[in-house]
C-alpha cells in the first residue's frame, strides 16, 4: 500500500513496580508463560509464507518488470519439491502482492478484479504458477483489496455518474463534507471525503481509492463472488488488506475501525470460503496493538483457531524482534509472548513477521550487521505460528535510496551482474545498494551466508513437529533485561530446546528443570557448547549472538 496508507500506532506504556514487598512474587515465583499450540491440522496453521512482488521478483521477457512466467521459473529456488535437497529456501507458500488489473505499479488500487496486470500475464499464466506450486508443495494466496478500488473502477465510474445510479450506493456519499479525519493517527488533520460532482464520497487512503460501501448487501455478495472466482483458479486464501477499515458507522476512532459491522463481515466472508474451499487461509492485516489484533480472530467455540480470521499479522512482536536484536535485549519479546497468552484466544495461529512491503527493510534497519540479521531470523523462525518471510530478506536485501514506498519494493538481486539476474532489459526502478554481496548466488554456497542460516532454519523447522506446529514454553523470565531468549517447543510427546543469545559477548544459559536423559542437536552454530546435565537442570554456554536448538529425549 502506499506510505500515505501507514498508520502510526501510539505507544503503549508498560508500567512496572520499582519497590518489592514481601507479597511481590519474585522471577521463579511468577507463573510461566505458555501458548498453547494452534488448535486444527489446516496447512496453513504452520507454513512459512514468502511475500513477493511479482513486479521486482523475475522479468521473463526484457521490459524491465517482473511477471509470472518470471515467478514460475524461480519456483525451485523457494522449494523444489524434494525435501532430501538443501539448495531450494523450503517455504510452504506464497503471498502475492495485487496481480489484479491497476493503474499503479503496486496495485492496491484495482479496476478489474477478474483480470491480470497485463504487465504480470494473464489468468493462464495465474492457473500455471499455482500448478507448478502445488506440484512443488506449496500453496498461493493473494492479496485481496476490498476496502476500496480505483477510482477508475466501472463501479466507481458508474456510481459517481448520477445520484439515481444503480451502483450509487456501493460506495460512500454526502451532500455535504463529514470532515472525518484518518482514523489511524489521534493527531490526523485533513477530510477523509472527496469532492466530486457537487457531492462527497469517502476514500479513508486517499481520493484515488474510494471505499467501497459493505454495507449494500450487492456489494458484500460481490465481494465473496470475486473471492470464489479466484479459488477456483487455485488460489489458496487471501491475504486481506486495511482489514479494520471496512465498514465504517461515523467518524473517529471508534467509527472508522474495528467496528461491530466489520468483524461481522469478516465472520460473514470467512465462513463463505470455508464453505467454498475448507482449507483456504485468510490472513488479516490488522495493524494495530495486540488486544485489538486478538479480536480479528472471533470466536474459537465452533472453529478451532477462529471464526473470523485464522491469520492476523503479529505487528507489535515484529516490532520487538527486531528491537531485540538491535539492543541485545530480549524483554520486550518475553512481556510481548505474555501479553499474547493473555490476549489472544487460546489455540490461535500466529502470524509472526519481520518486515513487509509498507516498512523500511529489515536490513535497513539493522544498519546491514549481519550478527544482527542472523539474530533476528533465528528469533522469527523458532517462534510458534506461521512466519512469514518478505523477498529478498533472507539475502540481506536492503532499502533503495529514495524515500518512497518504491525503495522497500526494490527488484530481486539473482548476481551481481548488470540485470542482477532479474531481467536482461532496463529494472523497473532501481536495485538497491550492497548487491554485490547482497544476491543469492553470492550467498547460495557460502556455508556462513544470511541465506545458508535461512535455509538451514527452515528445515530445522520442518523436521521437527515441535518447532513446526507446536506450543511454546518461555524459560526466560519476564522481569528485567533479557541478553538470552530460551524457550520450549512443545508437540504431543516432542519437547525442543531453544536457546538465542542475543549479546555480543558469551552467555551460559540455565539451568533450566527439564525432565530428560540426553538432548540431540537440531542447529546449533559452531560456537554453541554441549548442552550440559547437572541432575535435572540443564545448561549451555554460547558465543555472542548464537543460537543453539535440541530435541530432548
């Protein structure tokens, strides 16, 4: 979405005691942290998903742009469909950013949404890439815009041609401006209603993408009829974009997000593409703090993990992992995974995340340190829930030099020649800076490489159910600074061992009360010791910023 779309989300303040007393619990005394493992046996409960933008993934014809033939012919580099191999990335399934018919590069903006970005192909190329996954494993799902289209929709066109049209109603009107300012930022100034022949209608982004009105029952069943089209072409689920934003009932905070009407029309949707495909995923874009991201989940009586949306992105524990690995400190993430367990519904898949295509890159943000970037994929991809992974992060991409959205949305660097292995043509916008090392031939057989630890994380995960699809057990206490993250991954009889430190300089970890005879390594980097017995209590030392992982037995 574009950077005008951005909310800013206000600071949450977390007060603590500064003076204990003889009722004050201590560290051991307070109750351990738990998340219970995601409720269901649906793929997507577990899966990695890798976000791509299909313009700056692979050109296959010269222009300069990415496309899906492009796409489809990378394929084996995420996941070549033979798990005995070690050179594909492993990841379950693919996000695509809009494909659908825009007048703007990034597409969140459509006019046709049965129709391909002639720039990416056409509906045959669509029905080949999710052969070609599925054949491989992998699932597809695609980012579906709703809230609002283009300007230049039929349906807008027609709506705004006369007050009598019979599609006046599917989108927003007034005689007169409600002056409702942009309902993500307390101090926002500026209408989010737009003059147009003689009358206003709302577009909460801007005036180029009106909202859709969801509350005409036309417009809702359209909206389900679009979502089965695409089901039907192979698609697996949706990712669904400004989620909170869909039907407002006044102005301000409390009428322009998180309605009563929104989240019954999410259960609404939901409930259609279970019917339509009981296996398909809808992923929520819900960025907000994390009592209001619990809500978009419903209710967990009838559906096991929700009833509304069965994956909501973790916005504010991105936040804290990247911190974490920045600072060396990981108490923001252990309060972040107990302000989780007493919000979220129990059983609840979670949707974990570093950075995406609305936010300066990872590798920007950790000012390209590679101890740092290590950190906080080891951090992302040990957590429970269904990580998600933004194209390029896992190279080291970073931001391009300009200032808008274009530089978070750089194309893909293959190599290090001219075209970066992306096109043979002119890139559509430029690649951004480090490419030379930056690339995934660069780093493909380079044992030490930001991409070797990816791939080598991946799998872990995948061999172990624990770590897979399992719940978590935080061993780090809450209380004070934490330069070591350790937890338990936890899955029927399989119990996982993982330990981060997250300092620059050595840690011995524990001992931690574990009931086991022996503990098999799963990952450890070269300078992780021997985890070590003492009775029941088990400990281990680590080098800075090393992560070590076991299977207790």
């Amino acid at each position: 979405m574009p950077r005008s779309r951005l909310p800013r989300l206000l600071p949450i303040l977390v007060l603590t005691s500064c003076v204990s007393g003889p009722n004050t619990p201590t560290p051991a005394q307070l109750p351990p942290v738990e998340l219970a493992a995601p409720a269901g046996d649906e793929w997507y409960r577990h899966a990695v998903f890798y976000e791509v933008f299909v313009r700056s993934f692979q050109d296959s014809n010269g222009d300069g742009k990415g496309d899906l033939p492009g796409l489809i012919s990378r394929l084996d580099y995420l996941n070549d469909g033979d798990p005995s191999t070690t050179t594909d990335l492993g990841v379950d399934a693919l996000w695509l950013m809009p494909v659908f018919d825009s007048p703007s590069y990034h597409g969140y903006d459509v006019v046709d949404y049965e129709r391909i970005n002639p720039d990416y192909g056409t509906l045959e190329d669509f029905e080949r890439l999710c052969a070609e996954a599925h054949r491989r494993g992998m699932r597809v799902i695609l980012d579906l815009v709703i809230n609002h289209t283009s300007s230049r929709h039929p349906w807008f066109v027609e709506s705004a041609s006369s007050r009598t049209s019979a599609k006046r109603d599917w989108y927003m009107w007034s005689d007169t401006d409600p002056n409702w300012a942009p309902p993500w930022d307390t101090f926002a100034t500026g209408s989010t209603w737009h003059r147009l022949n003689g009358a206003y209608y709302y577009g909460v982004f801007w005036g180029g993408m009106p909202d859709l009105n969801m509350k005409t029952p036309a417009v809702r069943e359209e909206a389900k009829r679009i979502a089965s089209f695409w089901l039907g072409k192979g698609a697996d689920g949706f990712r669904l974009d400004a989620a909170r934003y869909l039907i407002e009932t006044g102005g301000g905070l409390l009428g322009q997000a998180d309605t009563a009407e929104t989240h019954a029309f999410w259960k609404e949707f939901s409930a259609h593409v279970r019917n339509v495909k009981p296996d398909a995923v809808l992923v929520g874009e819900n960025w907000s703090t994390t009592p209001t991201i619990a809500t978009y989940y419903g209710s967990t009586d009838q559906v096991p993990g929700g009833d509304e949306l069965p994956l909501n992105f973790n916005f504010p524990l991105a936040e804290e992992l990247l911190k974490a690995a920045r600072t060396g400190d990981g108490n923001g993430v252990a309060l972040k995974l107990a302000e989780m367990r007493s919000r979220y519904p129990k059983g609840v898949a979670d949707a974990p995340f570093l950075t995406n295509h609305d936010q300066v890159r990872v590798a920007t943000q950790l000012a390209g340190d590679q101890r740092h970037l290590s950190t906080v994929a080891s951090l992302l991809l040990t957590l429970q829930g269904s990580p998600f992974l933004y194209y390029g992060e896992e190279v080291g991409m970073a931001n391009g030099t300009t200032n808008n959205d274009e530089a978070k949305r750089t194309p893909m660097a293959w190599d290090s020649s001219a075209g970066g292995g992306f096109t043979t043509g002119t890139p559509w916008f430029p690649f951004s800076p480090g490419r030379e090392r930056n690339n995934v031939s660069e780093q493909s057989n380079a044992s030490g490489s930001l991409l070797s630890r990816y791939r080598a994380l991946i799998r872990t995960r995948h061999a172990s159910e624990a770590l897979d699809r399992g719940g978590l057990k935080l061993l780090t206490s809450t209380q004070g600074r934490a330069p070591t993250l350790a937890f338990l991954r936890t899955f029927g009889e399989e119990r996982v061992l993982v330990v981060h430190n997250l300092s620059d300089s050595s840690n011995t970890v524990g001992p931690f009360e574990l009931e086991a005879e022996s503990a098999e390594v799963l990952f450890a980097d070269p300078s992780v010791g021997s985890l070590v017995r003492d009775g029941g209590s088990w400990s281990v030392s680590l080098s800075g910023r090393a992560t070590g992982i076991w299977r207790l037995r």
